[in-house]
C-alpha cells in the first residue's frame, strides 16, 4: 500500500507481518544521518583524527567502497590499533539534543507479539535508547539495549530490545558501557567468518523473522556480509522469510532495484521530493505506525473513504487499501455496506468475502440492496447476481425482505419475484443426465417426477431493460423496472422421456398430476410477473401448439411443459381414465389461456369424452376459447364432430353464425383504407364453420354466411391450410437464394432489363435473382452480357459475372471456362475507364488463370496493376492482419499472379523475362495501397524473391520491413508467420526474423509457426553443424528472451508437433539427438519464463519423445511449474491406454507431480488413471506419498 504519493508501496503481506509482531527492523547508518556521518565520512574523520593519509592500497579501498578494509589497512600499520576504535567512538558521539525522530518511527513499527520493542541494528550510536527512553524510562532503555556477542538469540523469549548487531558505544547519561565494535575488515571476517555469530544470529533471524533494511545501500559493507550469508543459506533452506530494503528510487526505479534484486532482496522504493528528499519516506513509514498501533480505525476510515467512491474513481491503491481492510474482518461488513455506492465494489472484494464463507457475498448483497429497495442500479445489481448463480442469494433476499420491506408494493413484489428467481436459477446441467438415467430403472420416487416437471417447465427470468430505455423516475409497473419472462431452458436429453419407464403407467398418472400442478404454479408466477393480464397473455403467445409441432422448434417458455402433458395423455388415459378426466375438467376452471387449450385438446380424446361432451363442450365455452384459440377448435371438430348428434353440431353451428357477425362490433380500426376489423371477423367465421364443414353438413343460413364471406374474401376461397390455425408462422432459418425464373425465361438480349427490373423489387430472393443466375447459367449470363455494349453502366453486372471464376479448373466445366476465355478476348478491346471498372474481379482472374487454363494478354499485367493503383486505402482501425487484405485484394491478386508466372519459368527451365523482374522491382516501389499489398505477398514468400533476385529482395524490399512503422510491424508478421526461408534467404534476413519474432503479437498456430524459424535453425546446427545457420542458438536464445509469453510457448509446441511427426520408433534418437539438445540450447534459463502455458506444453514435449521419455523428463523436469488451471488436460501423458506410466512409472510420476503438487488447486479425470498404471507398473510406488496426495486431485466420472 501506498501512504503518499512519492512514497513506497509496501507488500500486504508485509503489513500483516508487522501486525503479527514479525518484523525485525535492521537499521543501517542512514537513520541516524545526517546527525552523524555516513562510513564514508566516517573514515574521511578518522583518518583526520589519528593524523595519517590514506596510502595506495587504503585509497584504493575507499575508491571501491571497501570502508572497512581501508580501516582494517590502516589499523594494522598504527602502531596502537586502538586509535582507529577510539576515534570512531569520538566522532560518533552522541549529539547534546539529538534528533530521534526518525528513531521514535521505527521504534513504533518494531514491536513482537507481545508489545516488546525488538530490532536489530549495525550502528554504533544509542540513537534508538535516546527515542526508548522518552516513549519510557531511561532504565527500561538500558535494559533493552544489548550489543556484540550478548545479544539475545532470535526466537528465544529473550529475544527482544534494541540489539547492537556490530557492537554499541557507551552512552553516560543511559549508564551504558561500550563494547567491542566490528569496524574493520578483521573484525567483520571474525564475526561473519571465523567464528560466524553474526552469521548465525541473522540467519537464525531470518527463518523466525521478516527483515526490513532502512538506512543502507546495496553497496554498503553490513549489506554485503549480511545478504551474502542469507544469499547462500536461501538456496538450502525454504524456511526463510522474505527480506525487503527501504531506498530512494533516484528517478530510477529499474536502475535502483536491480542491486538489491541481485541479492534476493525485494526493494521498496521511494522518489525524492523537493527540499527534504526522504520526506515521504519517512511520512509513509510514521502512517505505516499509525495503521499498525491502530489498525482497527485506519480500516474503518479506508472503507468509509474508498467505498463511498465511483470504482472508476478509485485507484489501485484505494482498491488494494479496500481488499485488505475487509480480509478476515467480517465485522467491517456492515461499515463497508453503509458506505458502498457503487456495486462493483462488491467484485472487487468477492475474494476476501469469499473467505467469510459461500453464503457471506449473498446476505451482504441482501442487507446492501435493503439499505435503497427503490434503487434501480441496485434491483439491476442484484438481477446481474441472480443470472450469475450466486450461493444462497435467494434465501438471504427473502430473510432481508422480511426484516426490512421496502416502500411501495410494487417494489415488493419486484424483490419477491427476484428472490423466487433466484431460487430456481441453480440447476447443474449433469443433473438432467443423471436424472435421465433413473428414470430409465422400472422403480421411479416421486421427487424425481417433481425434479424431471421443474428441469421441463420454465422459471422466471428477470433481465435489465434494454439500453436506451426510457424508463419513468417512478415505476407504475414492473416492466417500468425490469424486464420479466418465463424461460426453459432446451435439455434434449429429457425431450423423449416419455419413451422410458416414466411414460408408463403407473408413473405416468402421476407425472401428468404434477406436470399440471408445476403449470398451474408457474402461471400463477406469471401472472404475478404481469406476464398476464385482463387484455394479455405472453404465456399463450409463447406457445404455437400445445401438442409437439415443428412450429415450437427453437422456442422456450411453456412449449416443453405442455409437450411433456399432451404427450403423457393417451398412455395416462389408458391407465387411468377417470382421474385423467377429473384432471382435464379442472384444467377448464382456471383462468388462464393455456390451460384453456390444454382443456379444448383433452376434449379432442374420445377415451375422455363422447362426441356429444365434446362438441357441446365447445359450443358452451367462454367466448375468449370458442374465438381465440384456432388450432385447438379445429383439433376438436376433426376428432369429434363426425360421430357427434345433429343437435349438437346444431348448436354449435348456431353460436358461429349467431356470435360471429357481431364480433368487434365496437372496433373502430382502419389503416391505410383496409378494415381490419371486418377482415379479423370473416375470417374467424371462415375458419370455425370451414371446420365444421368438413365432417357435417351446414345449415342453410350457415352455408349463406360462408359463400358470402368467400365472395368478398377471394384468398379464402378455399380449404383451411395448416398455417391458417396459428397466430402467427414460421418458415423457420433459410438461407437467401436468388429467383431466376424470370431470367432463365427470358429471352439474352432481354435478361439485364429482367435483372434491373428484379433488383429493384421488394422480395430479396429476386434481387438476388442476377447473382444467382450467374452461377446456375454462366454461358447464359456471358450470352446476356455480349448482347449489350460495354458501356460503364454494364460494369457492375459484369464484375458479378467474372467473380463466379472458380478457384481450381477441376471445378469448372470446360463451357464455362470458355466462356471465360472469350470474355477475356471482348474484355481486352474495352475502353479504359471501363478496364478500370472491373479490374477487380480481373486481377483475381489473372491470380488463377495458369491454374484454369485462361490465356490473358501479355498486356493485361500492367493494364491491371495500374487500375489496381487507383484504389485509395481503407483505415486500418485495429486491425493488424496484413496477409489477410492481400488475399482480397486487387494487388495482392496480382502481386501473386506476377511471383506465380515468375516461378513457372523458372520451374521450366527458361530464363526469368527481364520484364518481369521489372515488374517485380516496380511493384515493390509503389507507393500506393496496392503496393502495400504486393509488399505483403512478396513478404509471405521472402524465400522465393530472394531466391529469384536477390537484389530486388535486398535493395528494394528489406527497406520497406526493416521500417519501424506500423507497416514495417505487419510486413514483418507476414515475414515470420507465413515462410519458411531456405539458408540463404535466413542468413541475408536474419536481422529481420529476429525483429519480427520479437514483435509478434500472435497466438496459438500462429505464435507457433513464428517461433518455428527459431526451432528450425537450432535443430537444424545439430543436425548439420558443419553447415552454418542465419540464426545462431545465442541469438535464438536471446530472441526468445525477447519475445512474448505466446511464442515462447509456441516454440515447444512445435517441437512437439515435429516429434509426432516422426515414426514411433524415431522419436526417442531424435529426441536425443536433435530436440533435446535444441531445447536446452534455446530454451531460457530464467524462473521468470516459467509459466502454466508453458507448463503444459512441456508436458506434451516429454509425451513425443517416444522411448526417451526418462531422458525427456529429466531434462525438461527443471522447466515445469505447478499448474494453475483449475481443469488440468493430462490426455498426452495418458494416451494410447496409459503406455508412457506402463513402460517408464517413475518418470511419470516425476513429471506428473511436478505438475500438479501443492498448491495446485486444479483436479483432472486422468490422474486417477495414470497412477493406476503407475503402481500397476511399479507396485512399490504404491505407497509414495506423492500418489497419496496426487489422488486428492482425481475426479472419477
């Protein structure tokens, strides 16, 4: 955390150790400046004092910084030794009044558990008692100062105060004696050295305590014996604690960490101010004690401050300041809640609410979204929670509603309606799995029909509104606060449950039951959720057919519950026909439209009623039945109505002519001169008494009513169609095909007037009608074509003609081809600005015209190239592809055109045209958009061009990818992505690989196939060493260093994607041979490049070295870090049945537990079969206790 702006950022885990009382100060001279001088001066003073000059080899010393050697030289050739200890004491005497301030600082930060003072300091002065003694008494500083070989040992419990590391001198006024100074270079080899006390004080130290540098440089001599002993002892022991040194930046952060950084020292720097250059240094350390002696009220004060901010206002050290005030304090939740205004706090600090327990991030959003019910960004917050499955969430909203209603009732009704939400959104997709197959066991419980009804019928979904909704301040409706459906979700593997034991009886009966009862539930949820009203009902609508019907296809809501109740009647009738009644007739008594529907299909089952109950039935029902729901009206009358009696075909006869003719009698509704209203009515009678037609005979009146509707209505002078029962119909997904009816008609010179007149019609398919006949007719086009002049007008149906030209002569037949032939033939004499104006689809002609056999005229190149020049370049934006735009340009296509006539020659054996080349040299000069493309084919094949003129590739193109511009990036990401360069093409570019390896911003294949260049240079040095390479194994090397995470990791996986590629019994000598040796030769040392990616393609490495897989493992062992995916993809160690564990189970084992030790957190399905083979292979690794805990990480399926 950072106290001030200038100030050092000091590690959490540092702040928390100060809070535990386990940091050890180690204070060097700086303190205590500039009361007292630094040792430079000091030995400047002492040499001044015993009156002698600094001789070569003493000069020599101070010059490097080697201050106790110049005083160990100059001790020794005194004849009193002492004088060098003697005028130290007098020189760093302390002052009459000094300045403890700094001193009292470290003092407050330098407490144990227990509230001791402790910490360890190499100067001499009592700077530190002076500061003890006023914050105490002077008796308890002398008591807490110890110095030399007295000081207390770490971890002891007398192992606290104020301890003189390198000795102390007397203080009179504290009644403090001196005693014996490490001053000299002897004296620091005595104490470090031969006999090694300080050595094993700070090493003891180190493993019991977290140590903090302060008033010391990297160069300073106690830093350099002091770290060189921890150095040392940290490559041996993993116990020791972390090591940090307080410093100046000096404007260079780099620059000023990397000495302490050499020394296993974690720098925390500060930037000069102005006047007082370790000010912030110094007020951050005096706030860093103010947290610490109070740590409670600076939390509170950082959540009441930070959370009351914008996120986006926030810092990273206000969000870091956050996270760690809330860690492992849950009684700071309420304080944070109070002042949170902005809920993506809540993200931020979900890891340490995490830690509260699963249910902790639901009740502190609940008691959240109580503080503001009527807060919209707070219902859209919690909408975003519940879509995310949040544990418990619906549980803590309803225990927070009830505490704390809000205000208004339809706000209530809001939060209740998310609260239930919220409590059906966790479904585990595994779970209709699993359900599946019990329901396929002849004994089937009720809770899993209750289970397989929920999984079938929707829940309530509740989304934000739109973007850009306008919404009223004060909501009158739910829709005015969110956006509320009914949603199912589509799990196929319960669509044919009916097909198993579920569907027969007697399970059958009581699926139905609860099936209607989850109905029934979920409409009362959505009239609850206004999704039904007086005059609506979005349920209904939802649903085309309540029997399965391909008009359901593709939708939700209701559809798979009513499917799942018309599908389980016929085989619940045949076990039950009676309750199945009581069932259907209750579906009549409610209210609401589907079940209406559900009712009218039931009377379609004469197992359920006579022709006679169902056909008075309908004729009796409510109004909104009998005239809304079409399909199920006729469903009825073709089932039943044929064996019903005259009387009732009568009345039901009689209320369509009766009631019909009256319908929307109060409508008063005309757009655009249509009366929809009388349109709506004849056509609702049209369809009833239509119906009734079909199976009974109409009555007189009835038959008149008809006849007069048809004579009036001529598109209902006819049968009922199936779409005619539907709201509404769709055609379901198709793809756009032209009409070419009309021009396959027409006569050739009359086809344009048909395409122009089609490409302006209404329907998109004959707008498409040109293009399409094109590629169903080409000879027929061409004819149409050559029927007009070629005038500029004509280019554009011309440009649609020539992009038909496939890409392969195996896929045109010779008509078309020549077709082709001749249109290149007319289109040669064409004047130029019409040349101009399909010189697009030209150049791609002329790109594939070897390959279908096209001869074009030795003219044509140029013409195209200076059409192609025209064309003005399109914004980049973001992108980056370059390779991509050439392949769909006019001058990529021709640059192409131009390298393929250019390699045939050569390929046959004739001298390249010097024509050619010219063009060539021209093409890669031009400084126009179709330059830039003819630069990016010429790039993608570099090794080519070299290969054909070295001269063209060196003198013109290399200066346009060497360019350091956004055009030289993508040429070079051309070069590296696409070639694969020969020797010399390598050697002479080089420079430029390397660049563009370094720059590349690829993934994946693509990353791979860049790092390739590098792989291929270092296998390729082992393979032929006699034959020098481009890429030398240093420069690759250091390229990799160089480049991203992405090519790294594609460089081993392309050296395992070359190893498979080799014969099994290949693989383990090109492995020793060639790949191992290249690894380690390109391969970085540094832990720094160790990462999960590269992790795992290691492990897919050592899987292809074949029969040297030991080999493998124990090179690449060094290379693999714990993995961090929280799935771990172990399938190349197990393939072909687990034979790498089989045939070599300790080196499986190696590598598999170098991978996934602790901490590894991730589990995979494969461990528990690796190590089945691994201890079927070596029994006695059965008891390893890495397969012991490996086994922690397996998941059986």
């Amino acid at each position: 955390m950072i106290f001030t702006p200038l100030g050092p950022d000091f590690p959490e885990d540092l702040i928390n150790d100060l809070l535990e009382g386990s940091v050890v100060f180690l204070c060097g001279a700086g303190v205590s400046a500039p009361q007292l001088p630094t040792f430079a001066n000091l030995v400047r003073r002492v040499y001044e004092s015993v009156g002698e000059e600094r001789n070569g080899a003493e000069e020599h010393a101070f010059a490097v910084g080697r201050y106790e050697e110049a005083l160990g030289a100059l001790s020794r050739r005194l004849v009193r030794a002492d004088d060098v200890i003697d005028a130290t004491a007098e020189i760093l005497q302390v002052p009459a009044e000094p300045d403890i301030a700094h001193h009292a600082v470290i003092l407050r930060l330098s407490s144990d558990s227990v509230g001791r003072p402790a910490l360890v300091t190499t100067n001499f002065d009592t700077f530190f008692e002076r500061a003890l003694m006023l914050s105490h008494t002077p008796e308890f500083a002398a008591e807490e100062s110890a110095a030399g070989q007295d000081i207390p040992a770490p971890g002891s419990s007398r192992f606290h105060g104020i301890v003189h590391l390198h000795g102390r001198l007397a203080d009179p006024e504290l009644g403090l004696s001196q005693t014996e100074l490490v001053l000299t270079s002897a004296q620091y080899g005595e104490a470090y050295l031969r006999a090694g006390w300080a050595a094993r004080f700070l090493f003891d130290l180190t493993r019991c305590r977290t140590l903090v540098l302060v008033g010391y440089t990297a160069s300073d001599a106690p830093v350099r014996y002091i770290l060189t002993v921890l150095e040392g002892d940290r490559e041996r022991f993993s116990d020791l604690r972390k090591v940090y040194a307080l410093g100046s930046a000096n404007g260079n952060a780099e620059a000023a960490a990397a000495p302490w950084q050499s020394l296993a020292v974690e720098p925390l720097l500060f930037q000069p101010a102005e006047g007082d250059e370790y000010a912030p240094l110094w007020t951050s350390l005096g706030q860093l004690a103010d947290l610490v002696e109070n740590p409670d009220a600076w939390r509170r004060e950082t959540i009441a401050r930070v959370a009351a901010k914008a996120v986006t206002n926030a810092d990273d050290h206000d969000k870091r300041s956050l996270k760690w005030s809330l860690t492992g304090r849950s009684d700071l939740v309420e304080l944070f809640i109070d002042h949170c205004v902005d809920p993506e706090w809540f993200e931020i600090v979900s890891t340490e609410v995490k830690s509260f327990g699963n249910r902790a991030m639901a009740w502190m959003l609940a008691r959240w979204f109580g503080r503001e019910w009527t807060d919209r960004q707070r219902f859209a917050t919690a909408i975003k929670y519940v879509n995310l499955d949040l544990a418990c969430l619906a549980e803590a909203l309803w225990v927070e509603l009830d505490r704390n209603r809000p205000d208004g009732a339809l706000w209530e009704k809001a939060w209740r309606l998310l609260a239930e939400s919220a409590a059906e959104q966790s479904r585990d997709n595994l779970d209709e799995f699993r359900l599946r197959h019990r329901l396929a066991r002849p004994f089937i419980p009720e809770t899993d029909l209750v289970r397989l009804v929920a999984a079938t019928g929707p829940r309530l979904q509740i989304d934000a509104g739109f973007r850009g909704d306008e919404l009223p301040e004060v909501p009158d409706k739910l829709s005015d606060i969110a956006r509320f459906s009914m949603e199912a979700e589509r799990y196929d593997v319960l669509r044919d449950v009916l097909a198993s034991p579920v569907g027969q009886a007697p399970n059958v009966v009581r699926l139905l039951q609860c099936a209607s009862e989850r109905l029934i539930s979920r409409l009362r949820t959505a009239r609850d959720a206004e999704l039904i009203g007086d005059t609506f009902d979005t349920t209904d609508w939802g649903v085309p057919s309540v029997t399965r019907h391909r008009q359901n296809a593709h939708r939700g809501g209701f559809v798979h519950l009513t499917e799942l109740i018309t599908g389980a009647l016929p085989a619940a009738i045949q076990a039950d026909a009676a309750t199945v009644r009581r069932l259907v007739s209750q579906w009549a008594d409610e209210d609401f439209n589907l079940l209406t529907r559900l009712w009218m299909h039931g009377l379609t089952h004469a197992a359920l009623y006579s022709p006679d109950e169902a056909i008075n039935g309908l004729a009796t029902c409510n109004a909104k039945a009998f005239w809304s729901f079409a399909q199920e009206f006729v469903s009825v009358t073709r089932a039943q109505l044929a064996s019903a009696s005259a009387g009732s075909i009568a009345r039901l006869i009689g209320r369509v002519t009766s009631e019909g003719p009256l319908r929307y009698g109060d409508a008063q509704e005309v757009q655009a001169d249509v009366d929809w209203p009388a349109r709506a009515r004849d056509r609702d009678i049209w369809l009833r008494l239509t119906a009734i037609s079909e199976h009974a005979q109409l009555h007189e009146a009835a038959v008149f009513l008809l006849e007069e509707i048809r004579g009036r209505r001529e598109y209902l002078a006819r049968e009922i169609d199936e779409r005619d029962q539907f709201r509404g119909w769709s055609s379901g997904v198709r793809s756009v095909r032209g009409k070419t009816a009309r021009l396959l008609s027409a006569e050739p010179s009359e086809r344009l007037s048909v395409a122009d007149e089609l490409e302006v019609s209404h329907d998109i398919e004959e707008r498409e009608g040109w293009p399409e006949y094109c590629r169903e007719d080409p000879a027929g086009a061409f004819a149409a074509l050559l029927a007009r002049p070629l005038d500029l007008a004509l280019a554009p149906r011309w440009n649609t003609w020539l992009q038909i030209l496939p890409y392969g002569g195996e896929e045109a037949n010779q008509e078309t081809i020549a077709a082709f032939q001749q249109a290149i033939d007319v289109l040669d004499g064409a004047m130029p600005d019409f040349f101009a104006a399909v010189s697009g689809p030209l150049a791609s002609i002329a790109e594939r015209a070897t390959r279908l056999g096209l001869n074009l005229p030795g003219t044509w190149w140029d013409r195209l190239w200076g059409a192609a020049e025209t064309e003005q370049a399109p914004d980049w934006g973001d992108e980056w592809e370059l390779y991509d735009r050439v392949i769909n340009s006019a001058g990529g296509a021709l640059a192409e055109a131009l390298l393929q006539s250019l390699s045939d020659q050569r390929q046959s054996g004739q001298d390249l045209r010097a024509k050619d080349l010219a063009r060539l040299e021209h093409m890669i000069a031009s400084e126009t958009y179709a330059g830039t493309m003819g630069r990016g084919a010429c790039a993608r094949y570099l090794g080519f061009v070299f290969s054909i003129s070295p001269q063209v590739a060196n003198g013109r193109l290399r200066h346009y990818l060497a360019a350091e511009d956004d055009s030289g990036l993508r040429l070079r990401a051309v070069l590296v992505e696409y070639n694969s360069f020969t020797i010399d093409a390598e050697t002479a570019f080089s420079d430029l690989i390397l660049q563009g390896i370094r720059e590349s911003k690829q993934k994946d294949v693509s990353a791979a196939n860049a790092a390739s260049h590098l792989v291929r240079a270092v296998v390729a040095s082992f393979d032929n060493p006699d034959v020098p390479r481009g890429i030398t194994g240093q420069q690759a090397r250091q390229t990799l260093r160089s480049a991203s995470n992405e090519i790294r990791t594609g460089a081993i996986t392309i050296m395992a994607n070359w190893l498979e590629e080799l014969d099994e019994a290949e693989r383990g000598t090109a492995w020793k041979n060639l790949y191992g040796p290249a690894f380690a030769a390109l391969w970085p040392r540094d832990r720094a490049y160790l990462s999960n990616d590269v992790s795992k393609e290691i492990l897919s490495l050592a899987a292809a070295a074949g029969d040297a897989f030991q080999t493998a493992v124990a090179a690449l062992l060094p290379y693999v870090s714990v993995l961090s995916d929280d799935w771990i993809n172990l399938h190349d160690l197990t393939r072909h049945d687990n034979q790498l564990a089989a045939a070599d189970p300790g080196s499986t084992l190696d590598i598999l537990w170098a991978a996934c030790r602790p901490p590894c957190i991730g589990r995979s399905s494969d461990i528990n079969p690796l190590l089945d083979a691994i201890v079927t292979a070596n029994p006695a690794l059965a008891i390893d206790r890495r397969v012991q805990k490996l086994r922690l990480r397996a998941v059986n399926y």
